[in-house]
C-alpha cells in the first residue's frame, strides 16, 4: 500500500488520484478517496479506454488503464461511477471490472449501452449495474454522489456532486453550455451554483477547449446546416458521425424525413446505438430507418444513409464504401458524402485515405471546415468561465487534456478567481482537504494493451518487440549440435525485413553466414557444449557484421537443435 510523503498517519484525508486522462485526451479513470493514508475509501469515476498512436503501437486494438494500485485494495474501493457512455469513459470496464469486483453505478441509458456491449462481447460475464434516475442521489461507502445533467454530444452526460465530512467535490465529466441541445436538457447550470453557494472544496474539469475562445455552437445550429445541405443535395447522401451521437441521428433522420427521403443506417455500432436510444426512450419507438440491404431498392435521389466509420476505421462502413468493397452499398460521381464529426488526433491520415477514394470515386465531400455540420460537446474559454463563476471551488484541477489544455484550463480558473490550481499527472496523489490542495504522494500507473483477445504490459510486452522489428528487421538462425556437443558449419539463415545486400552489392545472407563460421570456429570445441553462450555468441556477432554492412543493427534469433548421438 502507498505511504503518503506528506501525510499524518490517523489524519482523516479528502484525496483525489487519477489513472488516466490527465495529460491525455481519453482512458479516463479516476479515484477519491477518504480517510487516513493507510485506511482510505475510494471510489472509482469512470473507466475508459484510449486509441492505439499508429506506428507506436502495431497490432494493438486498445489501450486500457493500469488499475493495478486499486486492485491490490479493492476491498476498499466502494464502486465505480460512470458519468457517461462513451468509450474513453466506459470503454475498460468489461476487461477491467473482473480486477475490481464493485459495484457499477449509471444512468438508464448508460446502463443499457453497457449490457448491449456486455451482449456482445462480454463472454458470458455477469456485471452488478446499478441503474441510478437521472438526477439521482445515492450512498456509495462514504461518499454522497449527485448525479448532475450536463450536455455533451451522448445522452445523459453527467457531472458529479461528491460530499463527504471534508467537504463537496465536483467533477464535471465532459460538458457544455447548449441552451438548445437537440436531445435532452441543458446543463443544471442551476444547481452547480446551489453547490457553489454551499462551498466546493474542489472542481476538477474538463480542459478539451480550454485553448478555444468564445463558445460553442449549439447542436441545434448543426441540425439546421444538416437539414439545408440534405434539402439541396440531387443525388445520394451519405452522413458519418459518432455513433454515439443520438442527437445527431435523430437530426440526420429529421432533416431526410423532412426532404422526402428514406433513411438507411449501415453499421454495427449504429444499429446497435438506435437500438439502446429507443429502449430508454431517447428516440421513440417509431423511429423508423431501412437497413442497408435495401440500398438499391431505392433512386438515388431518395435516401440518405447513416453510416459508421468517421474516424477511418478500417472495418467500418464507410472504409468499404470508399474502397469500393461493401457488399449492399455503392456511391458514385455526384454523391455527397458528410463528415459530421472531427477527427480524433492521430486518425488524420486514415480519414484522409478514406477522403481521397471518395473523390477518387467523383463523390463531393462536407467536412466541418465547409460548413456548421459539427460541434464539439466540450466547454470553450466562455463557458469555462460560467462554470467557475458558478461553482466558486477553492481548488480547481483540470482534467481531460493534453498539458497545453490543462495549462491554459488552470491560468482561466486563476483568472476567474480560484484561489489554489493544481496542476497534476496521471499517478499525483493530491491532498483536497484538510488544508490547501497540494501533491502528496504518487501511485503506480501505466498502459494495458489490448492485443486481438489478450490482454498484455505496454512496457516489457510483445508490443515493444514489434517495435523494434518494425525499425530493424529480424534474422532467424537454426545451428545444429552434434551428439558428441559440436556446433555443425552450416546454418539455416533467414531474414526478415532486412536488406538483401549491402552497399556493394553484397548478399546479407553471405555476411551472416560468415559471421556464424566465424564465431562457431573460435569457440573451443568444450565450449561448444553450452547452448546458451552458443547463441549468446551467434547473436553478437551477427548483430555487429550487420550492423557494419547496413548501419542497423536488426533482432537476431537463434535456434540451437541437439542431434541424436
């Protein structure tokens, strides 16, 4: 268990440690604790996931929070609330939950999109989800959690009341100042101020726009842009968003409704995502849309299809459509095909080879650089203002943003007055009360890979390996040893990755091999009998004659097979 550096053994401490999410956008995962530093409660804030860093991460589907300080302690921990259904929020909790073992606590629809996910992947694993009312207030060990709505770009996006005997903390989860969202109710700006007014130890807060002025469009303006761009379009219209988005579904179907068009939805995160909006009363039972199948029962001036795959996902929808390889769906010269969303940093060269097959195909593409087709479900600087006018806290650490966000998120809180900001990183204990915010103490954190179904270390794991065969390549040597204990001359050599010849037109091949006899010939025939300094041997001398003919020095495996006598 964690010793606090700053800490007096017996002393009743409000503390907050985050997992992940901090100098990061995504993987959020965060903890509060109460109690002395050797008897703490926790309770867990969400449980997300982030998306691999391409070349730095080959093969790699996911990446997950390291939760190993929490599960040493899990007898401690009361439970984990969810503030809302998007995947860098919820997206761990079906691999990560068997580590913990508490209960899960979220609202009607975030329950539901997590059973759906349970359905479909859960092999067969039963999770304790406890449906909390919108709005609600429950006991979770001792903590007192308010469910606060906020506005974001996914129904029932909530901010969280925590009180405890040290004083009322509110994380704000992802949020924004919508006074016209289309789906749900604005942001309870009303009852964060009754908090404000009360006292708020500490806010921690969402930074995504912290470096963006003004403030954000509403999701109503979005509607309209889509409805006229529909309206005007004479051939097929072709609409990619967040599946999650339910507000954006149900202005897409609205806008092809309104312009005598049949609505057809392709994807199975879409259709999945419908489903759950009209079991939980989001979307009305009525909602009505083709499936892809029916394509081509219709003219090309009659439907508008919702699809998957904004972000360049190469098994989504839209990644077949543009290489021309989905099986119901095909576009062609004139289409139009709308990107209603914002590309994730890091997809920019997958959404762009997906945009230029589409041209490719003589389709006319709307990004959010043409027109209003997007906003962001974040606060920009005005509304973070709002917020901390509202809610007065005496501490403020920002949250959900790379270190510029967090920065800037923490100079607007000094300048709307917050008395104390603390600037932390995934793994920072830091002590909210009694007495000013400070770091006390850091906890172990890290990255989990998913890889295909595994689950495997970020630091020491195959991933790294893969790393460095990407950069260097492989040689795979098998030598054989006789009965008696000697190293026959001939190897078996093969290259991966590697060069074929060296500068003067050399075979690579030849220089390994040569570098073996070399090797094998200065041994001493007893030394010849230890297998591993064998190949420890082997191995340095290939690396180096490689790396004297190439200037890269490549991963070199080698197989030592003992013969009969």
């Amino acid at each position: 268990m964690m010793q606090g550096r700053r800490s007096e053994a017996g002393r009743n401490e409000l503390v907050f440690l985050p997992l992940g999410g901090i100098g990061e956008i995504g993987m959020n995962c965060y903890l509060y604790g109460l109690g002395p530093p050797d008897d703490r409660q926790w309770l867990m804030v969400d449980l997300g996931i982030t998306f691999p860093e391409g070349e730095n991460d080959p093969g790699i589907d996911v990446i997950l929070p390291d939760v190993r300080f929490i599960e040493e302690q899990r007898g401690s921990l009361a439970g984990l609330v969810l503030t809302h259904g998007h995947e860098d929020h919820l997206g761990a909790v079906i691999e990560l939950w068997p580590r913990l073992r508490v209960p899960i606590y979220a609202t009607p629809f975030t329950a539901a999109l997590l059973k759906s996910k349970l359905a479909e992947y859960g092999r067969g694993l039963q999770l304790p989800i406890r449906e909390v009312k919108l709005n609600a207030r429950f006991e979770a060990g001792p903590f007192a959690v308010e469910m606060i709505n906020v506005s974001h770009s996914i129904p029932e996006s909530n901010a969280l009341a925590l009180t405890t005997p040290l004083g009322t903390i509110v994380h704000t989860g992802d949020w924004k100042l919508d006074p016209s969202p289309v789906m749900g109710a604005p942001t309870n700006l009303a009852r964060l101020a009754e908090l404000g007014a009360g006292g708020v130890v500490a806010m921690v807060c969402d930074s995504t726009n912290a470096l963006r002025d003004g403030r954000s469009p509403s999701e109503l303006d979005v509607s309209r842009t889509l409805g006229k761009i529909i309206a005007e379009a004479k051939r097929r219209v072709v609409v990619t968003i967040f599946a999650s988005n339910v507000g954006r579904i149900k202005a897409v179907a609205d806008a092809a409704r309104a312009a005598g068009r049949h609505l057809l939805v392709a994807g199975r995160a879409m259709h999945r995502m419908i489903e759950v909006a009209i079991e939980t009363g989001h979307l009305p039972q009525g909602f009505r849309y083709e499936d892809q199948n029916r394509f081509t029962h219709f003219h090309a001036n009659e439907i508008v299809v919702l699809c998957t795959g904004s972000q360049g996902e190469p098994r989504a929808a839209l990644a077949r459509i543009a290489a021309d390889e989905h099986p119901d769906i095909s576009l062609d010269r004139g289409d139009l095909v709308i990107f209603s969303s914002r590309t994730i940093p890091g997809n920019e060269r997958a959404v762009g080879e997906i945009q230029n097959r589409l041209v490719d195909l003589g389709c006319t593409l709307v990004t959010d650089a043409d027109a209003l087709v997007h906003v962001t479900g974040h606060p920009r600087r005005d509304e973070l203002k709002e917020m901390y006018a509202a809610v007065k806290p005496r501490i403020a650490i920002p949250m959900h943003g790379e270190a510029r966000h967090l920065e800037e998120n923490g100079k607007l809180a000094r300048a709307s007055g917050v008395k104390e900001v603390v600037s932390v990183r995934n793994g920072d204990v830091v002590r909210l009360a009694p007495g000013a915010g400070e770091i006390i103490d850091e906890a172990p954190v890290g990255r989990i890979f998913r890889d295909g179904n595994l689950l495997v270390p970020s630091e020491n794991g195959p991933v790294r390996e893969r790393r460095a065969m990407a950069y260097n390549g492989v040689i795979a040597i098998a030598l054989a040893q006789s009965g008696r204990g000697n190293i026959a001359p001939d190897a078996e050599v093969m290259l991966d990755g590697v060069p074929t010849e060296d500068a003067e037109g050399r075979s690579m091949t030849e220089i390994v091999h040569r570098a073996i006899e070399g090797t094998v010939a200065s041994l001493p025939r007893d030394r010849q009998r230890d297998v591993e300094l064998v190949r420890d041997a082997v191995r340095r001398a290939v690396r180096a004659a490689v790396g004297d003919a190439w200037g890269k020095r490549p991963i070199v495996k080698v197989l030592v097979a003992r013969l009969p006598k």
